[in-house]
C-alpha cells in the first residue's frame, strides 16, 4: 500500500532543508525551525505540513526580504533535469544531497508569497528559481492576483527561458481555475492576458509545457468556450502532431459536452446518425470491483466520432452526478456495425468516494448520450 501523500513532507525532510539552510547562514535557527515544524506534524495532512513550513520560515528568516530570498537561492539544489521530450525527472527519494528540493519548496513558496508582497519582482526572481528544483504554480498567483502590472512583463520574458520549468510556470501559474490553488477570478471573467503566452508557448519542444498549455486552454473553456473553438479552427490546421494533440488535449472538456462549434472545428458532427445499445457485464457489483461496458454501433452514413461514457455516480445526500470518461475514437463507414467494450473500476479514489446505490451509465456519442444502462452498486 503507498504511503499517505502527506508524509512527503516528514522530520526528513525539515531536518535535510534545516541543515542546508544552516549552512548557508550560521546564524540560522535551526531549532526553532524544526520545533516549529515537527511539534504536531503527524496530525498534519499535507497542505497543512506546507502552511506549517511557511509559519517556520517565517520564524526563522531575516526580515531583510532581499536577503532572505539569498539565502534561499544559495540553499536550492542544482535546478532538476529533463528528459529528451521535456519531461521533469523526479528527484529519487525526494531528497536532494546538494540542497533543498521537491516537496520541501510547496511551503518555502508560500513563505515567498507571505513575505514578498511589498517587493514582487524580487519575489518573481525567487520563484523563478523555486520552480527549477518543485514548482511555483501555486505561489505566483497572488502576485498575479494583486500585482499584475508588475507580473505580465516578467511572464511574457520567461516564454523565452532556457528552462521548461519556468516555460511551464507561464502557463500553470496563470491557469484561471489551477486545481488546489487561488482562483484567478479577473482570468476567469477575461482571459486575454494568458492568451499571447498560450501562443508562444503552443509550440513548445517540451511536452511538459505543452500539456500545461492544453489544460489551460481546457480551464478557459469552462468560461469561454467559444473562444477555445475559435482557437482550435485557428491553430489546427497544417498542426503539427504534437500540437494536434496539444489542441485534442484542449478540446476534451468540449468534446464530452457536445460543444457544436467545437465539434465542428474537429470534422465532428453532432449526436449519431445510427443506432447505439449498451449492455453491462452485471446487474449488482459490489464497491471496489469491476463492471464490463459492451456497447454496439451501427452507422447510417460514414462519420468521424468520439465516443465517451458517464457514470452518474450516487452522492451522500441519495442525488446523482456525472463523471465523463475517456472511451474511443472512431471513423465508421456508412452501414458499418462496431462492438465496443471497456472495463470500469468502481475502486474508490483520494478525489472519489463511491456511495451504494443504483448507478446510471450513459454512452455518448460526440458529447450526447445515445443509449444507457444502469447497475446497483453495494457497499
């Protein structure tokens, strides 16, 4: 069994980030900033552990800004390496020995946020290189939020930085609706300032970013969908394949909602011109086993399509909410029949808890539903 999430910040970890801290500035508190971090840790979920770690280095740093971000700096690790496609390479461990690495960094860019709001470009400096040893998606956005005169100007010079860290960093600490972070409520009104950046970065050699890009393109969606529909007709033709999947990647939130004006952008059409069933592998299964979609298609008329399934998962209160999964892509010729079938995990999940109950299955076809089935589910 893998071990709670939260102990990637544990007594290890204070007391590696400690002692480099220690040899950076003799004059370092290093009990203080242990006791403040260790003395109730274990009852500490994980972004509690990070908020605590702010509160010590808040304790513990000078209260000179500039300096304290020196500091810092001198303590990071070497800025992490990646991959021939662009992709991060985990630190082995968590631990780095030549500095402070990983997880360590969640609340350390916290402490930059906090402290930093009287002097955000040297904040921006600290996070740039925050971002090359964890990430600093979640810190920049207060300095978004409340100094965006200050920030856009640095955002548009990091398109062009040597890492795909800080690339990324454009593109993930601008996200309007960033999972776990500030939502960025005047992005989500009016997403203009992103979308220059979007463009440069669309393009970008490392799938890092560009995946970073596709989801947030999929976060302005939510708002905007008829700008990401225009932006897909726009950049997807003459795509390369990498962007073309950037674009896919982008569109998936529209696609599983039958978004016309998105669909049409991908050569779809809307619904199903032909006949669907879908029948399920079990009338009851129990919480933490499987159930077997067999579905079958037949097509009228030749047609491109992207075939999905929802579960209406049961909630606490006895409602219902979908949950749209990832099914197939198809091309189908004109009286052409083609048999579907994918096993669904009903294992709960950190982001799902499943409830016993009658458990609806919709099969949709280019984001509208064309046939269902229902099963119960037991504790």
């Amino acid at each position: 069994m893998a071990e709670p999430f939260k102990l990637l910040i544990n007594a290890e970890t204070v007391r590696h980030a400690s002692a480099h801290l220690r040899r950076q500035w003799r004059g370092f508190d290093t009990r203080r900033f242990e006791t403040t971090l260790l003395d109730g840790l274990d009852a500490l979920e994980f972004k509690a552990r990070a908020m605590r770690w702010a509160d010590a280095l808040q304790a513990t740093m000078p209260a000179d800004f500039d300096r304290a971000c020196g500091l810092i700096e001198q303590a990071l690790a070497p800025p992490l390496s990646v991959d021939e496609a662009g992709e991060p390479i985990g630190l082995q461990g968590g631990l780095h020995p030549d500095g402070i690495a990983g997880w360590a960094l969640w609340g350390t860019g916290e402490w930059v946020t906090r402290s930093g709001q009287h002097a955000p470009l040297r904040a921006l400096q600290c996070l740039h290189a925050i971002t090359q040893r964890f990430t600093a998606e979640f810190a920049i956005r207060p300095f978004i939020a409340q100094h965006p005169e200050a920030v856009w100007p640095v955002l548009r010079q990091w398109v062009h930085d040597d890492s795909a860290h800080v690339r990324r960093l454009v593109s993930e600490g601008s996200r309007p609706r960033l999972p776990w972070g500030l939502r960025l409520q005047a992005l989500v009104k009016n997403p203009a300032p992103t979308l220059p950046l979007l463009l440069a970065l669309q393009d970008d050699p490392s799938a890092y970013v560009r995946r970073s890009v596709a989801n947030h393109l999929n976060d302005i969606a939510k708002d905007h969908p008829a700008l990401v529909a225009q932006w897909v007709g726009q950049h997807r033709p003459g795509a390369s394949p990498a962007r073309e999947a950037l674009l896919r990647h982008a569109s998936r939130g529209l696609i599983k909602a039958g978004h016309a004006p998105t669909l049409a952008a991908w050569g779809l059409t809307q619904g199903f011109d032909g006949s669907a069933t879908l029948r399920l592998s079990a009338r009851s299964v129990r919480v933490g086993e499987r159930i077997d979609l067999l579905g079958e298609l037949k097509a009228t008329s030749a047609q491109h399509l992207v075939v999905d399934y929802a579960v209406h998962h049961v909630k606490a209160n006895g409602g219902t909410a979908p949950k749209v999964f990832k099914g197939w892509k198809l091309s189908m010729a004109a009286g052409e029949t083609r048999s579907l079938q994918k096993s669904h995990s009903l294992r709960e999940v950190t982001t799902r808890r499943l409830y016993p109950g009658r458990h609806r299955i919709e099969l949709l076809v280019n984001g509208v539903a064309v046939a269902d089935a229902a099963f119960e589910l037991k504790p």
